[in-house]
C-alpha cells in the first residue's frame, strides 16, 4: 500500500486535532518550561537538556532526534505511524 493510500484512511478531525496539540504543546515549552529552565519528558525534554549543556539550538536538537525516532518507528510500525508523527512534529 503506497503513502497515497495510507493518507486516505486517517480521519480529517485526527490531523486537526494532532495540529491543535502540536501548537499548544509548542506554546508550553516556548512560554513557560524553556526560559525558566524546566525540562519536559520524552524528545522534546531530552532536547532542552542538550540544547543547555551543548553548543547546538533547541530547534536543531528535536529536529535530528526526531528524524531519529521516525526512522526507528518506521521500521517498527511502518508507513501509517511515520506520516501521522512526522505531520504531528512538524505541523505547528
């Protein structure tokens, strides 16, 4: 089944509803958790926390860890998971 077809079988409301929690998600850790140091779970905390003890930007360090994760759940959980988290990371 090609990427086309994968696309076809989500749900418009699921890409409105991962978009809406892509921004606000966004809007938390640009507000409130990064300027006061406060580190997040999972990719995006793992980032922050690297973003403070290396030279590279917060931006940089959850793009390439995300490209990690993708490619690791692509392999694991194929076409369909990719497109929804790839859309999720990057909509906002």
């Amino acid at each position: 089944m090609n990427t086309i077809q994968q696309l076809q079988k989500i749900n418009p409301i699921n890409f409105l509803m991962i978009a809406a929690a892509g921004m606000i998600n966004a809007f938390g850790i640009t507000i409130f958790l990064a300027p006061v140091k406060l580190y997040d779970s999972g990719i995006s905390g793992t980032s922050m926390l690297l973003s403070q003890i290396t030279p590279l930007s917060l931006s940089w360090l959850l793009l390439l860890l995300n490209i990690l994760l993708f490619l690791y759940g692509y392999k694991k959980q194929g076409k369909r998971f990719t497109v929804t988290s790839y859309y999720t990371a990057y909509a906002a």
